[in-house]
C-alpha cells in the first residue's frame, strides 16, 4: 500500500509518469481494475476497485456473483463482470475510468474487450491485461509486453491498486464460502430460516464461530427460541 511520506511525490506526479509510461493520451485520473476469484470453480466471484486521483474511491468498488457462467471459465466470468460494470455505468450516465486494468493477462483482456465491443465503447477507454506472475502490462491487440521498472512510482501504484482488487475479491469469494457453508449446515434445522441464517453469517462470519458461540450471546442476537433450537441441533451433530 502506498503511503504519504514526507517529501514522497504527488498523486499527480505518479499519475504523469503512469501516463507516459503506458502513452496514454490523458493522465488517468479514474482507474478501475478487475479480477475473479474461485476455488475449483465453486462460488466464483469477480471484483472491482476504484482509483481516483491515485486514491482508492471505496464507495465506487463492486463485486459480482457470476451468473451466467458454470464451472472454471476465467474468461467468461471477466467478460460477465465487465459487461455488467459498463451496462450499468452507460445507464446511469456515468463517467468511464480513463484507464481499466484487466488482471490475468491476454485471455482475460481479450474477455473484458468483447464485453466493451458489445457496449460500443471499446475505443473509449484504455485498457490494460496484468500478467500474474511476470508483471506484465499488455494492451489489447498488442503482442509485445510493457515491463515497468520495478521500482518506479507507477509500477507501484500499479502494484498497489491489483493488491486491492486481491484484497477486496478474497474478502467477499470467503463471504460467500461461509455463506455457503453456513447454508448447508443448517438447511434442515426446522424453524432457522433464511433471514436468521443471513443474521448470524453477518455477525458470526464462519460456521465453526456460531458453533462456538454461547447460548446467552446467540439468545441476544436471534432470539432465545431460536437460540435454543440452533444449539440442540448443533449437539446432535456433535
């Protein structure tokens, strides 16, 4: 994570040398930035974080559940996530990022552009594929990779911004596991519904902590007649 230092340069500056580096034709104030996340294809999510003047603009992140797409398919899961950001945004009336970085490399750039082609914008925003392992910086239709020197100051807000879209994919992909989980543990405990299970994975976060819970701190938040009916079945299966 970047961190304002005493004599460490602008948002400004780095997004100049961000521009120059990557021949962008305005500097990119608005970077947005993908990324999917699954584990043998089960709850498969994408994530999209948001960068303004250099600063990640929280309110604008969003997350997907991929709808349309079975099992591991990493490129149709991006396109998914992308059609689905730009669909909204056009509708909305909202501006596009001037920069949008595809993490994953070619197969997932590839992905993001058809989704742009069929919005009618693919010549409106720049837009970048990252190469996991190599840090490599590829455009579209490009064969030839962009290595950024490792220690510049774009190279490290680039760093930055793909850890966040990390950090921000993994929260929610575990959200959804343990929401998951949470499900099937308790799907034929007569009298848990919904509404109760969507309580105690808020609260809770992970199965194995409602389990741990006591009865007096389960009666304060779902109720005692609840409480009292979680904490028998639990037992049984215990």
């Amino acid at each position: 994570m970047l961190l304002k230092t005493a004599g460490a340069p602008s948002d400004n500056i780095i997004l100049q040398e961000l521009k120059s580096v990557l021949y962008l034709n305005e500097i990119p104030l608005h970077i947005e930035c993908f990324d999917n996340s699954n584990i043998q294809g089960a709850y498969p999510v994408s994530a999209m974080v948001c960068f303004k003047n250099g600063l990640p603009s929280k309110s604008d992140y969003r997350h997907f559940n991929i709808k349309t797409v079975v099992g591991i398919n990493d490129f149709a899961s991006m396109k998914e996530s992308v059609l689905r950001r730009y669909t909204s945004v056009l509708e909305k009336k909202l501006p596009l990022p001037q920069l949008i970085i595809i993490d994953g490399g070619k197969g997932q750039l590839n992905a993001a552009l058809e989704a742009m082609t069929a919005l009618g914008i693919q010549d409106k925003v720049t837009m970048v594929g990252l190469a996991k392992n190599l840090e490599e910086l590829f455009f579209v239709h490009d064969q030839d990779s962009i290595k950024l020197n490792w220690n510049s100051e774009a190279h490290k807000l680039i760093r930055q911004i793909r850890d966040e879209v990390h950090r921000f994919g993994i929260q929610f992909h575990r959200l959804k596991r343990s929401k998951g989980a949470l499900e099937n543990s308790m799907d034929h405990i007569t009298g848990i519904g919904p509404k109760t299970k969507e309580m105690l994975l808020l609260y809770f976060k992970s199965v194995n902590k409602i389990k741990a819970a006591s009865p007096e701190l389960l009666t304060e938040i779902i109720g005692a007649k609840k409480a009292a009916i979680l904490v028998a079945a639990f037992n049984k299966l215990d």
